[in-house]
C-alpha cells in the first residue's frame, strides 16, 4: 500500500550528502561523518559550494556485540538518567547516559512493542500479550500484567506510580491502576475495532493513536478534548506508526505520514476554561467538548514534508528534528532515511542529511526510532533501528573548525580559531590556508597570510613563547625556501623577518639580494638599507657586488654605496675609502675620523681634500669658495697632524700638483699649530705671494721663520714693493727700501715713517735729498718738520729757490704757528717746573738745616 501511495508522489532526488559511519569506532568520536571533501575527486566548485552541516554523526559501537547482530532491536527510551534498549527477543538493556550497559534483563517472550517511564519505573509492553515495570534502582521491584492479547503500546502516569495506559491489537485503550488487595483494575477509556499503536502521558492529558487518529483524553473530566483525524493516505496506523514528542510542558508535536501537527495543551481549573462549542479544524481534526473541563487542546500549525516522518523531536526553540523515510523510488527501492531540521513556525527545511542505516533498503517507518537524551554536559539524539544505532549532536565550534579545515575554508577557519585553539593548532590551521593560496597562485596574499599566522607565536605571552619561536623560525624556513625557488620574491621579500632575534636561514636573504642584484637594483638597494647585515652572508654579497661594479661601465654609484656601507658594517671601514672618495661623498671624513684611518690614506690625500669640491671647476671658483669647501677635509687632517705628519701630507699634495691644496692645509696648520707649520715658512711665503697676496704682508710681520733673502727674491719676482720694502728694511738694506718707496710708491708719508723706524740719520740725508726733487715730498717733508733730526730752518734753506711748491705757504704758517704752540707750551711747562722745584727746594732746605733731639 505504501509503494501504490508513493506512487502519486512526485519523484524525490537526493542531493544531500551522506554521513559515514565506516570510521567510527565510539560513540564519542568526534569525527564530522560528511562527505570527504579533501578527497581529489571531489570537485573544488562543489566543495566551496556545499553548505557546512549542523549535526554530527557518530555510530555507536560500545553496546555488547549481540546487540543489533543476534538481538534487533524493536524499541528504545530515553531519558536525563538511562537509556534503555528492547529486543525483539524481549530483552531490555538499561544504560548510563554514555550508553555503557548497567542492567540486562529478560523481561518478555517476544518483541517488545513499547517502552514508557515516569522517571523511576520503566513499562514495557510486548506482543507476548504482557506489560512489565520494573524499578530502575531496584531489580526486585517488578510487577508484570499478562493482558492475553498482543500489546503494542504502555504510558506511565507520571504523577502515580505504577499507573498506566495501554493498548493493542484488540482496539481497547485500558486504564489500569492499583485496585482493592493489589490487584489490577483496568477501566476502558476508548473502544475501537483498531488496534492501538501509540500512547502518551502528558500532565492530566492522555493521548493515544490507532486509525481514528490522534485522541486527546482528559484524565479528570473522563472526556476528549481533541481529536485529530487521520492525514490522507495514512490512515492505517499500524503501517505509518504516529511520533509523538514532547517539545514544552504544555506544548506536543505529533507526526503521521508526511503531516505534523503541533499541539498546544492549555492547563486549567473547572468553570475556568468556559463552556466551548464544538468545531471542526481545517486540517480534518475536530474537537471534542465538555462544559467544564480541566484542560483544552488547540492546534497551533500543522507541517507537511515532502517525506514520510519516522521520528520527531524538538531542536532548539523554533525548530524540529525529524527522522525521515523517503518515498519509494519508481523502481520500489527505498532510499537511505533523512534527518531534517524543519523551522517549526514555516516548515521550511533547514538542512537535510542522509543516514547511512545499516540495511536501511529493507525497513520502513515503524522501524525507526528518534530519542533525545542528556550525556557529558550536552542533548544528544539517538537513531536507532534494527541492526544499528546512531548518536547525533549539535556540532561545537570544534566541529565547525574541523569542518571548515576539511573544506578548505581556512581563512574562516583561522578567524574562528582564534579564542579556542593553541598557538600552535592555530598556526597549523594559519600554515592551512597559505598552501591553499600558494596552490591557486595567490602568492602575494599567500605572503601576507604567512606573516600574520607566524607573527601570532612571537606574540604570544605565554611561558613556551621560546619554543613557540623555534617553531616560527622553522616555519619561516620552509616558506622562505618555497617562496624562493618558485622565484616569488617580490611576493615575500617585503615580509621576511628583519630583527636578527627573529631571523632565518640567512641563504634565503642572499636569495632575495642575489636576485634584485641581477633584476632590480633599486629593490636592492632598499633591502640594504632595511636589513640589518646580520640576516645574510655579508662576505658573499660583498664579492658579487665586487664583481658586479667592475664589470659595469660606468658604474652604478647605488652599488658603490652598498658596497661601501657593507665594508663599513663588516669592520673593513678602509675598503670604504677609495668607493666614498669616487663617490666624492663627504661622509668619508666622518668615517676616517671615526675609525682613524688617516695613517692609511696616504695615497688619497688629495681626493679627500677635494671631496667637497666633486666635479665643480676650480678655474671658476673664487680662493674663499675653494677654502670654504676644503675647510673640513683640511681640519680633518689638520686636527690629525699627530697621526699622519704634515710633511706626509705635503709631499702627497705637491706630489700631484695640487699647490692651492698645499697652501689652504699650511695656512691651517700655521693658525692651529704655528711651531710644526715653522719649517714650511719659505713655501708659505711662496704660496702666500701666489694666492693670497692681500695675506702676505701679515704673514711676513708675524712669522720668522722663512730665510728673508728667498722672500725678498719671491717679492722680486712679482714686484711685491711693499713687501719688499719691509723685508729689504729688515736686512739692513735702507736705502734701497726708500728708493722704492720714493720711486715706486711715490708716498712720502711711508717714506718718512720709514725713515723714523730705521732711526738713521744717513737715511734722512738721503730722503731729504731726493724729496728736495718731489714738491710733494718737500711738502711732506716740511709738514712733519718737528719730527726730523734736522731743524725747520736747514730744511727750508735747502730747498731750491725755484721749485714750485703747492701749498708752501700754508704750510709755514702751519709749522710756525705749531711751533709757537710747541714754544709757549714748553715756556708754560717751564715755569710750572721751577715753581715746584723751589718749593721742593725749600722743603730740603728746611730739612737740613733743622736740630735733631739726641737721648
């Protein structure tokens, strides 16, 4: 019948993945039993594609060996406290929560049809005709009922013990309670010719099912408060047992055929509730009432499902967990059984997963059973059939992270990890990810993934940071490796590490380097900048820089910096020089001045004293310019005369050529250190007289220690007359100094102060008589008459009678009018003499002429 029915349905397809058991060996694993994604078959668009589960499966293999083998189960119960199992040997095996067996018991003949408890007693009900409860804590606690006919369904009362319900084949559905003496007292409660194949307890409502339908029974008023009838096409209960579930206290949901209807039970007091009319409920349920009554039954929505329900439970607030038979395909097979997550309000389907049941191809609906129970601190669910038995949970964040590791989804994966795995489960996951970017070609990202999953561990705070940093350099390492054979090195050059606490194979920085060398030399050059030269083979990079330099022309002056920087961070500072000094880089001072190098320059004196000029032109160049940008090499070596002698820089300079250099460095040296410049006095005057004429004379006052008769022939040679004039005056030669002045000056002034300076009364005939041929001169000669050795008068008689003598008339009366001065002054003076003589005079006289008083 059911295959004529599937027959009008439309065609179910199985898209849904297929959880496999075959791995598991407990039912703790926590294993994710969907399909294998890592697998290589499997397609990579259907893996992104395919919608991460909500439960996780695992199949139960604690359970003693002849169970589900030589002892199918019929039935099962369960509860916060036990589980229990029935056969259809008649055998009942009572276990903990974890499924481990405390209790097995023979409690009937044949198959066990029902099982029901009120916490402490356990009912069972079997088709031997019988009904047993038995006590969980106490095995002698048992009582069995033989009620003659087949019995296929027992409810506990829960608020009395021992109470129950029950029905079978023959249709009745019996109250039995404890009459007068212990004896059983059965009442009937309903009459059918259908057998009876479900039954529930709920507070003060019984329910029971058989082909009528779904009938609510209220225990105190002896009526029913609802009855639901049967959906179309499965009316035969005994073919399409109903599942009743619990959800709330108040609040029960029954599935039959492909329809579910959640039924809302409302508790209350006589007179209460009201009197309600009778009614019919669109679904074909009617309500059965009474005047007053202590509760009420409404339904609040009914669901239907492309699929027969063969299990029901709650999940959650506002979802249903239903275990389900597909229809038959056309061919009469059966496909494996779905578990579906329904949304309780809109029925639709949230996820739907296919169970692989052992020898599902030959079970129906009756078959299965959907329980939910409470082990180690969670709700499971239990699948069970004949020959197998599945638990089912709500998959943890673990799960979901184990989840997304087997799809490839490790960024998500990375993300979520982040609070709940260890640094290094999380790195593994991190490391996870980076393949799957390096596989597709994302290198860049792949890097930038990379950095941040191992800078995680050197982050971390935690006492085994120093192993987890072993790790990091190890994992650096290989990636490093990766990177550069796959010449990905703009993708990971940027990113490696560059603290040398956290450094790597240093082969791998040569790699990057060695590479730019050859491709890039601005990449180069920045890296060698940026990393410090303890990550890679200094020795190594400096030959191939070596190498690379001379085989260029002209040379790359990026290079020349990177092969002078590398010298200097090496300890071989003077390998430097000669680079910085092409480079005409003023920093050479600073490095020849810091490590002392001055005694090892030798033969780049002059380079380094031009390293401030570079490729100026020097015939361009004023002498200031030239001494303002030698300045600070001169200082250097000035400062440093003690290390390198300045006679050692003189022959190198003059060796070249270089006669400004030799001038501008003496001139330092003689202001710095006037005694160690003595015995380069001749060249200074030399050099004085060739580029600093206006500094000569100064020179020549100040120092002695030039030989005079080689400056006066320098002099000679550039006609410097008043140079000559003071050194010809210095060796005697008088006469001839103020014919210079006279004849080639022609500046009486300076011929009469020359004159005065010698003191020599020769000297003034012999200016006198060649003045006495210049007006000028005699005019001179007459306006510092009070300072020459001859008087006023011999001067003026010696002037030829018809020289015409500009302004000779002012003049006399200029010098006679000081004269006068000069007369009436020293008349003055006089007189102020003698008036203080006299009186010191008469002072003495007074003196010793007065007594002495004698003891």
């Amino acid at each position: 019948k059911q295959h004529e029915q599937s027959e009008n349905k439309p065609e179910k397809q199985h898209e849904d993945k297929k959880p496999d058991f075959s791995s598991m060996k407990s039912s703790e694993s926590d294993s994710d039993t969907g399909s294998d994604s890592g697998s290589d078959s499997e397609d990579e668009e259907d893996e992104e594609d395919e919608e991460e589960p909500h439960l996780k499966y695992s199949r139960i293999t604690s359970l003693p060996p002849n169970l589900f083998n030589s002892e199918l189960v019929s039935c099962c119960l369960s509860t916060d406290k036990f589980v229990v199992f029935a056969t259809h040997s008649g055998i009942l095996y009572i276990c903990k929560p974890d499924l481990k067996v405390i209790r097995t018991i023979k409690v009937h003949r044949a198959s066990v049809m029902s099982l029901s408890t009120d916490g402490n007693y356990i009912a069972s009900a079997s088709i031997d005709g019988t009904v047993v409860i038995g006590s969980f804590l106490d095995a002698q606690d048992i009582m069995a009922s033989d009620f003659k006919r087949p019995v296929n369904t027992v409810s506990l009362d829960p608020n009395h013990s021992k109470t129950y319900i029950s029905g079978g084949m023959k249709g009745d559905v019996l109250y039995s309670e404890k009459g007068w003496l212990g004896n059983r007292s059965d009442t009937i409660l309903d009459s059918t010719d259908d057998p009876v194949v479900s039954s529930e307890w709920l507070a003060d409502t019984m329910i029971w099912i058989n082909d009528n339908g779904v009938t609510f029974y209220n225990y105190f008023t002896k009526t029913k408060i609802l009855q639901i009838l049967p959906p179309k096409d499965y009316s035969r209960a005994a073919l399409y047992s109903p599942k009743v579930c619990q959800l709330e206290t108040n609040r029960i949901v029954v599935g039959w055929g492909d329809t579910m209807w959640v039924v809302k039970i409302t508790q209350g007091r006589a007179g209460q509730i009201g009197t309600h009319k009778k009614s019919l409920i669109s679904s074909g349920a009617s309500i059965m009432t009474s005047t007053e009554r202590l509760s009420s039954a409404k339904i609040e929505s009914i669901l239907r499902i492309d699929a027969i329900v063969a299990g029901v439970q709650s999940y959650g607030q506002d979802m249903l967990m239903v275990l389900c038979i597909p229809f038959r395909n056309p061919d009469g097979s059966q496909g494996p059984p779905e578990l579906k997550l329904v949304e309780m309000e809109t029925g639709e389907e949230v996820s739907s997963d296919e169970l692989s049941v052992k020898n599902y191809e030959r079970l129906g609906p009756n078959d299965y059973h959907l329980r939910l129970y409470h082990c180690d601190g969670m709700d499971k669910f239990l699948i069970v059939s004949p020959r197998d038995a599945i638990t089912v949970t709500k998959r943890t964040i673990h799960d979901r992270l184990d989840w997304l590791i087997e799809h490839n989804k490790f960024e998500t994966a990375w993300n979520l990890g982040m609070d709940i795995m260890s640094v290094i489960e999380r790195k593994n996951v991190g490391i996870k990810w980076v393949e799957s970017l390096v596989k597709v070609g994302q290198w860049n990202r792949a890097a930038e993934v990379l950095v941040v999953v191992l800078n995680q561990m050197i982050s971390s705070d935690k006492a085994d940071r120093y192993k987890l940093l072993d790790t990091y350099k190890e994992d650096w390492n290989t990636w490093g490796f990766i990177f550069t054979e796959a010449k990905e090195f703009d993708s990971i050059s940027p990113h490696l590490p560059k603290d040398p606490i956290f450094s790597i194979d240093s082969s791998i920085y040569d790699s990057v380097l060695i590479y730019y060398l050859e491709h890039d030399i601005a990449e180069f050059t920045s890296y060698m900048k940026t990393w410090p030269t303890d990550l890679y083979n200094c020795d190594s990079i400096i030959q191939l820089l070596v190498y690379k330099i001379d085989e260029e022309k002209p040379r790359d002056p990026r290079l020349q910096r990177c092969l002078s920087e590398l010298y200097i961070t090496t300890n071989h500072a003077l390998n430097a020089v000669p680079i910085l000094l092409d480079l005409h880089d003023p920093s050479l001072l600073d490095l020849i001045s810091q490590y002392h190098l001055l005694p090892f320059v030798t033969d780049y004196i002059s380079g380094i004293l031009e390293i401030n000029i570079g490729s100026k032109d020097l015939k361009k160049m004023s002498l200031d310019e030239i001494r303002k940008d030698v300045s600070p090499a001169i200082s250097l070596f000035v400062s440093g005369r003690h290390e390198i002698l300045p006679a050692t820089v003189m022959n190198s300079i003059m060796k070249e050529g270089k006669q400004y250099l030799t001038f501008l460095y003496l001139e330092r040296l003689n202001k710095e250190d006037n005694f160690t410049a003595r015995e380069f006095g001749d060249l200074q005057v030399k050099l004085y007289a060739e580029f600093d004429r206006a500094k000569l004379m100064a020179f020549l006052r100040r120092n002695n220690n030039y030989v005079i008769e080689q400056a006066i022939k320098v002099c000679e040679e550039r006609d410097y007359v008043p140079e000559l004039v003071y050194l010809l005056g210095n060796v005697g030669q008088n006469i001839r100094a103020l014919m210079l002045i006279i004849d080639r000056l022609q500046d009486p002034e300076q011929a009469i102060e020359f004159a005065k300076a010698q003191k020599d009364t020769e000297l003034w005939d012999s200016l006198i008589k060649y003045s006495l041929e210049k007006p000028l001169f005699v005019k001179a000669l007459l306006k510092n008459a009070g300072d020459l050795t001859i008087s006023i008068n011999q001067l003026i008689e010696r002037i030829p009678k018809q020289m015409d003598i500009p302004g000779l008339r002012q003049a006399l009366v200029d010098i006679y009018s000081e004269h006068e001065v000069h007369v009436s002054l020293s008349s003055d003076i006089l007189a102020i003499v003698e008036h203080e003589a006299c009186g010191q005079a008469e002072v003495l006289r007074v003196m010793r002429t007065s007594g002495s008083l004698i003891d």
